[in-house]
C-alpha cells in the first residue's frame, strides 16, 4: 500500500491490522494525526513501515515487538514521544530504524543497541535522549551508518564501538560526551564521515586517523581537544577537517587555521620520514647527495690549495636571482595545500606537488615545519647546499620563500624541480613496499657496482676542483 506525499487528514484506522498479508505500508509526507495504531502488531508479514512526515503524537505501541520480519522502520519528522521501547529489540530483522526528529526521551535502550540485522543505518538524531551510550553498541557489526548527533547524551564514547566493523558514517555531535576519542576506532577503515563535534571532549587527536584515506569529511569543533594536530592523510585537506573552538589544538602546517605548535613534542606525529621526491634518469643520479656527503672534506682539502683558482660557474643561480613566488601563487600551486598534493613528510618539512602558471613542469613544494628545532637553520643549509652542489643530475631549485603566511605565521619554502620516479631512499633502502613499486615502474635498488660508479663518477669529473682519480681515491681512503 502506497499512500505516500498525498495530502491526507485523520488518524491511522485501527482495521488496517486487518490487512494480514501486507508487507509494505507507505503513509509518509501526509497530514495524518493521532496515535500509531497498536493493531500494527498484527501485521506479521510487514517488511516495510513508513508513517514519517506526518502529525502523529504518542508512543510507539508496545505491539511493534511482534514485527519479526520488520526490516525498514520510518517514523521520522513526527511529534511521538515518551521512550523508546525496548520491545523494538524484538524486531530481529531490522537493518534500518529512522526515529529521528521526534520529542523522545530517556536513555537509549540496549536491547536496541543488539538488533545485530541492523546494517543500512540508525538515525536516533534531533530528539531529547539523555544518558550514555550503551556498551552493547558493539553488537551492531553489520551497521554502516549511525547518528545520535543532537541529543543530550553524556558518558563517554564506548570502546566498542570499535567492534562495527563497517561503519562508514558517524554522527555523534551536539551531545555532551566527554573523555578522549576511543583508540579502538582504529579498526574502523572504511571511514566516510565522522562527526564528533559540539560535545566535551578531551586528549589529543589520535595519529591512527591520518590512514583513513577514505575519509571525506571529519568534524571535531568545539571540544576540548589538544595538542598537536596529526599533519598526514585528511589532515593535510583544510576542506574535509573542522577542528575550530579546540582552543588548546596546535598544528605543524600552515594548512590547518592553528597557531603554530611551540613544543618539539610534536615531532612524534612524524614517525615516518621521506625525502623529496627526485628523478633518478640515469644510475649516478642516486648516488651523488651520498657521495657529497663521503666526500665532503676531501673537497674541502682540495679548495684550500686552489684557492686561488677560479670555480667553475655554477649550475644554479644565486639565491637574490631566483624566481620571485608570492605565498598565494605557492597556496594556488598545491590546492591549498591539499592532501592530494602530498608527496611526503619528514622531520623538518611537508613536500608537496604544485604547479605554477608560470612554470611549463610540475615542481616540488618543500614547506618547513618552523616549530621543530633547527628547521629554519636546515631551510638556509639546503638552499645553500643545494645551490652549490655539482652535478648534472640533481634536481633544479627553482625559488624559495621566506616570509608571512595568510595567518600571519612564518612561512619558509623551496621550491624545486619535480621529478616523478620515487624517492632517493627508495632506491637506496628499497623497503617491502618500494619493491612493489619498483616492480610497477620498471625500476629496482642500485647493487654495489653502480653505487661504486657514482662515487668514482663524482670523485673524477665533479668535485670541486676536478683531480686525478688515484689522488682523490687515495685521500677517501685515508679520510
């Protein structure tokens, strides 16, 4: 029976538990009043029960228990009231209940929190529920959506909650929860949408939701969270997270609308590290920032007694030449910043993929994390290294930036060429998922004899000044 989205008056007639062999009953977006009939409860066969968008009052009929092969139940945007029955616990075959947007009261009941069918949703939103969340919840494994956002509820949120394993969608917002976001939310990978903001509470943000890649929108305002925001994964999208009204948050990138975090506590939200991203065209490629680093007091020895002899001209441009790049130009280039432009992160900076209007190529944004000690002496070294280093095969610095972001915090960024085959350390310390990778794009790690190669290449043709093989080889063994 298909009424629905007419414009009928009156009540529900107590003669439809007549109608034995009905399974489908659609009375929604009407004008009907009065009270859910309890002679419902005679219809066994019923699978689909929708009576939302109407004027009914009252309670739910205690005979909704008899319902066994219920399995959508719509009683939304009504004015019902009083508790909701346990007896909905009855209802074995539910896979969605809608009792949102009603005057409801009371605490939620367990037994409804174990209808272990329940899979396509649970919207208890918009009604006046107090008290806490049950522990039962976890028996709801199969459900992929669930709001009780706008509510009065209290306690804290329960650690089972872990155990549902496919939820998508979690609106818990505007209640008064308290205590800290549960670890066991960690199991929860198919993630969506969580929203958990409006309430108490407290703690930091756990690092675990940096790997829910699927998440497209994750809403902690108003709460008392804090410390160091996690900088990988969603975070590093400001359109998907809402973390305003956390007075005590502070982030590490200039992405997040925080103040900057001061403590070098926050360095262990980095526990993963990448070097910028650098083409590797030929073997040698790989090898040279290694061998700089071997080689870097031979060359120093060697200068002293040519001091006198004029260098040769350098491959990059002084720094006062580099290209200027406003801060906005930089924002434009990555998406603000986005989390599809990541490239990497390590200690000391976030490395992103940009693209300029100006530039032909894609580039490599290295922002630096100002807040980690040494970060801003690191920013000169690498600009300096980087513009005096040698080789012909390493990558091209295009600008750097030194100044103000938007929010008034200091900004520090090199901005150089981008090269799309891996990173240096993949090649060199090629990891389980580097090997993988590797088998993809055809490449593989450097063996012995090629990292051999790059060193005696650099020792013979590029340290600065050039000298005989043998003499350079002999001071390496010696240094």
């Amino acid at each position: 029976m298909f009424l629905t989205e007419n414009n009928f008056i009156g009540t529900i007639p107590s003669e439809i538990g007549n109608l034995k062999n009905l399974t489908i009953l659609q009375l929604g977006a009407n004008k009907v009043l009065g009270t859910i009939p309890d002679t419902l409860g005679n219809l066994d066969n019923l699978f689909i029960l929708s009576l939302a968008q109407n004027n009914l009052f009252g309670e739910i009929p205690q005979s909704i228990r008899k319902l066994e092969r219920l399995g959508e139940l719509y009683v939304q945007e009504n004015n019902l009231s009083g508790l909701i029955p346990p007896s909905l616990g009855g209802c074995k075959s539910l896979m969605i209940l809608n009792l949102s947007h009603n005057v409801f009261q009371g605490s939620i009941p367990p037994e409804l929190l174990t209808i272990s069918s329940l899979s396509g949703g649970l919207d208890l939103s918009y009604n006046q529920l107090t008290g806490s969340i049950s522990s039962t919840i976890g028996d709801l494994i199969n459900l992929e959506s669930l709001d009780i956002s706008n509510n009065q509820l209290s306690g804290e949120i329960p650690h089972t909650l872990g155990e549902c394993l496919h939820l998508e969608s979690i609106h818990l917002e505007v209640n008064f929860l308290s205590g800290s976001i549960p670890s066991s939310i960690a199991s929860l990978r198919g993630m969506t949408e969580m929203d958990l903001s409006q309430n108490n509470l407290s703690g930091e943000i756990p690092v675990f939701l940096e790997t829910f890649n699927t998440l497209q929108l994750l809403n902690l305002s108003f709460n008392n969270l804090e410390g160091a925001v996690p900088t990988g994964g969603v975070f590093g999208n400001s359109t998907k997270v809402l973390l305003q009204g956390n007075k005590k948050l502070c982030a590490t990138d200039p992405v997040l609308q925080l103040s900057v975090c001061m403590s070098a506590t926050a360095t262990r939200r980095n526990k993963t590290s990448y070097i910028i991203s650098v083409a590797v065209p030929l073997a040698s490629a790989v090898m040279v920032l290694t061998a700089c680093s071997a080689l870097n007091i031979i060359c120093k020895k060697r200068r002293i007694h040519f001091r006198n002899r004029l260098d040769p001209p350098s491959i990059y441009p002084p720094c006062k030449e580099l290209k200027k790049i406003s801060y906005s130009d930089i924002a434009d280039a990555t998406n603000e910043f986005s989390s599809d432009n990541l490239l990497g992160s390590g200690q000391f900076g976030t490395v992103y993929k940009g693209t300029f209007k100006f530039e032909a190529h894609p580039v490599a944004v290295k922002v630096f994390k100002l807040d980690q000690l040494g970060a801003p002496k690191t920013f000169f070294a690498e600009c300096e290294a980087l513009r005096n280093t040698r080789h012909r095969n390493l990558i091209r610095v295009i600008s750097l930036r030194s100044s103000l972001d938007q929010m008034g915090n200091e900004f520090k960024v090199l901005i150089l060429e981008y090269m799309g085959n891996g990173t240096l350390e993949s090649w060199l310390h090629c990891s389980k998922v580097d090997t993988q990778q590797n088998k993809r794009t055809g490449s593989r790690m450097l063996n012995l004899g090629s990292r051999i190669l790059v060193a005696v290449d650099y020792l013979h043709n590029w340290c600065r000044p050039p000298g005989p093989l043998r003499s350079e080889a002999e001071q390496c063994a010696s240094g």
